[in-house]
C-alpha cells in the first residue's frame, strides 16, 4: 500500500462522505434535544447582532456552548428548517475533521499511507454515527475542529517554535470550549504530545501550559455551576457515589470494547440494575479490570511511544465525560468517542503499517484485509445513518435493541405522536403503563396523544394521575395544575 498524499486524502475524505450520505436525507429528531437546540429554541431565530449577542450571554440547558447555537441560527436564518442544509453541513464538518486528522497524522508519523489509515478509520467508524448523523450534536463536530486545529497548532509550535503557534493554540482551545466543554483536556493532550515529541516532562512544560490550565480549571468551575444550577449535575434517584464509579469504568471498558466491535449501537443504553442496593458484579469489578486491562496495556507498549501517547489520548479526552455526577438518560453516549477514538486509531494505523511493510508476500493480502474491514465499517455507518432518520426509526431501533427500556419505550410513543399517528402513540403509551403504571412521563404523553385525537376527558385524567405522581412536569405536557383548575370559569 504505497500512497501519495493528496491522493490518499480525497480517498479517505471520499469513503467518509460515501459513508455518511445516507444521512442526507434524514430529519429532526424532536424528542431527542434537536427540538431544545434548533426547532423549538426561539433563542436560534434571531440572527441579529442583539441575538447574536444574547447566544453568549448564558449557557442553554446548563451548559456554554455558544458557537453550536450561532451556527444554528445562522442556518435558519438562510434556511429556515430544512433539515437537509442541517445535515449536510454537520457531514462537511466532520469531513474538514478528517482532513485535520490527515495533516496531524501525515505531521507525526510522516507516512501518507498511515495518515490515510488513520484518517479512514475516523472517517466511516460507526461510532461516530451518532456525531455526524444527530443534528444537535454539531457540538462534536466544531468543538473537534477546533480541538484538532489546537493540536495541529501546537505541533507547529514543537517543530519550527514562535510563540505565535503557542498563542494560536490558545485561540483555538478557547473556541473548542465554546463549542462544547469536553475540550477541556487539550493540556493534558498538549504534554502527550510533548512525550511523543520526545521532550522531556519537566516544570519548565507544565510552567509553559500555565495558561491551559487555568482557562480549562475555570472552565471546569464554570460548567459545574451551571450545570447545577440548571439541575444537570446529580446521581439520580437510586444511586450513590460508589455506583457512578463502578458505572463509568464499566462504560469506559465498553467504549475500548467498541473500537473492534462497534455493535450494537443505540441512541441510549440502559443502566444496570440494582439489587439490595449493589450494582452486578460486572460493574463491582469494572474499576479493577479497567485498572488491570490498560495497566497491561500500557506495560506491553511501554517501549512503543505511539501506543503510550495513543492510550493517553484516549484516556485524557473520555475520563471527563464519564458519569461520574451526572446520571443521564443513558451511562454512555456513542458521541463521546468521537475524537477520543483517534488515540487507538493512530497506534493500529502505525502498526498495520510496519505489518505491512514486513509482510513481503503477503502484503497484499495485509493491504487487501484493511481495506475490507474500511468497507465494512463504512456499509455499517451508512445503515447506522438510516437509524438517525426520524424520531420514530430512532426509538424503534432502540426498542429493539433493549426491550423495556423506558427511555426507548417513551421515545417512540412520542415520535409517533410528532408523526400525525396520535392513536398509535396512545396505545403505546398505554403499553407503557400497563407494565410500568407508575411513570408520569407515559400518563402526560398519553394526556397529549389523548388531546389529539380530540379525547378531552381522557386526556383531563392523565394529566390529573401525571400531576399526583410528580407535579414538576405539568408544564412539559400543557397540563393544568391544581390551582389552574380552581381558577376556570364555572359552567
């Protein structure tokens, strides 16, 4: 496999989007935050310069991430909400990503062949379905790009030196962290380059990144306190401090697990369950066989620099987004690998690479091999894009994949509900209480469903039974509260 540069790029950049063009086609998925970023945000319909203004004045749903907003509401304001230009432009900017990872490769390992490699596998890995295809998550896609042009900075600044490489690093870091907090850990991505550049880890480096760290510190305190006092940040109802870190390195071996194996793949996972206040005994033993399988990992590659800096990466860019205080609908999102996954790609490109060039013989056969397990990843991302067509497609797949799942479950009754199917979703709402009759998301989403279809006093009991199981979600389903009943009009 000898390649030229150019070439190998628009060959990895041209599998990518051969890749993600099913998605093309897809729409909003409202039920799953597209409707609270872009097409129910009145914050996005505003493209003048005091909306614009008012986008950086606070966080949206407890989190700062300005620039997905500005980029939404420059969209509308050409496109109004065609979904169409949505995708697309989330499709060009996971492509600008790829040729980032290109160039950043190309850079470190001064092989096109692995750079194509690594920007290939980036490229049409399904894991990153969920980044690409899922308009809300723009947020991956610009704050990577900014990440990457960071990183692709401050290599720069390791070969030819000048402060002003040091100083764009800066910019870009600060527009990564505007884009999606997860950025944070470019500092401790800039000393992995360090080592792999070969410096030695000193004062004189962590003195040198000061300045990182501080502005990802204050970012840190930043985001923790919007994010609780928007009520983001917390455990959950059942469990404590002691499950969320059994549940983050259980997630944290499935996201290394899913790297060679990227199936299935849902929109949510479920959480495991407890019994007598435990966790299984998989997530009681996943902090130690997380401590011991990239303990070994790391002795294995410790003379091999590439894999050392790769596992860090990987390491560095998911810990942070780990449920450690945050019990969200699901442990894992496949969205948070998205760049941390380069860590793993860049050490199997480099080793592909020297199996190729010691293969003699069987080189084609080396070369022949990689580029059927690329086109199997791309035929698998391009049916994972179909999943990500609508609300209903979405929450069906997810059912499917795990039964029972109330998130799933709810999901679909509500797609079908933003469908036009009213009756459909009512009965599956009905399905819903009929095996869980304590859930007041099922009673007000019936008490919609209900309304559609013009079922009045129906609708006036489930929203009554919602109200009495919890009183906080009236307002979500048009329901009206006691004192709101009290105040209509006698007839």
């Amino acid at each position: 496999m000898h390649l030229k540069t150019a070439p190998a790029l628009f060959l990895a950049l041209g599998l990518s989007f051969l890749a993600f063009l099913p998605s093309l086609n897809n729409g909003f998925v409202h039920t799953w935050d597209d409707s609270t970023y872009l097409t129910n945000n009145p914050a996005v319909r505003d493209f003048s310069p005091s909306g614009i203004k008012r986008l950086f004045a606070a966080p949206h749903r407890g989190l700062y991430k300005p620039l997905v907003l500005l980029s939404f509401s420059a969209e509308y304001k050409l496109f109004g909400l065609n979904p169409k230009p949505y995708h697309l432009d989330n499709l060009l900017l996971h492509l600008a990503n790829c040729a980032l990872v290109f160039l950043l490769a190309l850079r470190m390992t001064a092989r096109p062949e692995a750079a194509f490699a690594v920007a290939a596998l980036f490229g049409v890995h399904p894991m990153h379905v969920e980044s690409v295809a899922w308009i809300a998550e723009r947020k991956d896609m610009l704050y990577a790009l900014f990440y990457l042009l960071a990183m692709s900075a401050y290599w720069r600044y390791l070969e030819a030196g000048g402060r002003r490489f040091l100083a764009l690093t800066g910019v870009c870091f600060a527009l990564s962290l505007l884009s999606k907090p997860q950025g944070i850990s470019l500092p401790l991505t800039l000393l992995i380059l360090d080592y792999f550049k070969g410096r030695r880890i000193a004062w004189e480096l962590l003195r040198e990144k000061l300045f990182f760290f501080a502005m990802a510190a204050a970012f840190v305190m930043f985001t923790l306190s919007t994010a609780s006092s928007a009520k983001v940040v917390h455990l959950g109802e059942h469990f404590n401090e002691l499950h969320a870190v059994q549940i983050s390195f259980r997630s944290l071996l499935i996201y290394l697990f899913k790297v060679f194996v990227p199936w299935p793949l849902t929109a949510v996972y479920p959480y495991p369950e407890l019994k007598d206040g435990l966790l299984p005994l998989s997530c009681r033993l996943a902090p130690f066989a997380a401590a011991l399988v990239f303990g070994a990992l790391f002795y294995a590659f410790r003379k091999n620099r590439a894999a050392v800096c790769g596992l860090a990466f990987f390491l560095a860019t998911l810990l942070p987004v780990l449920p450690w205080l945050f019990m969200a609908p699901s442990p894992m999102f496949d969205h948070y690998s998205y760049l941390s996954y380069l860590g793993i790609f860049l050490p199997v490109s480099v080793w592909l690479l020297k199996a190729y060039d010691n293969a003699g013989r069987l080189a084609p056969a080396v070369s022949g091999l990689f580029f059927a397990v690329l086109l199997a990843c791309a035929a698998a991302t391009s049916r994972q894009a179909l999943v990500w067509k609508d609300d209903v497609s979405l929450w069906t797949h997810a059912a499917r994949h795990h039964p029972g799942y109330l998130r799933a479950a709810v999901g679909r009754a509500e797609g079908l509900r933003l469908g036009g199917d009213c009756l459909s979703s009512a009965l599956e709402y009905s399905r819903i209480i009929e095996s869980k009759p304590d859930v007041p998301q099922a009673y007000g989403g019936r008490a919609l469903a209900f309304s559609c279809l013009g079922e009045n006093e129906a609708a006036r009991a489930d929203c009554a039974r919602a109200i009495q199981l919890n009183a906080a979600i009236a307002a979500d389903y048009n329901c009206p509260t006691a004192s709101q009943e009290e105040q209509k009009p006698a007839r």
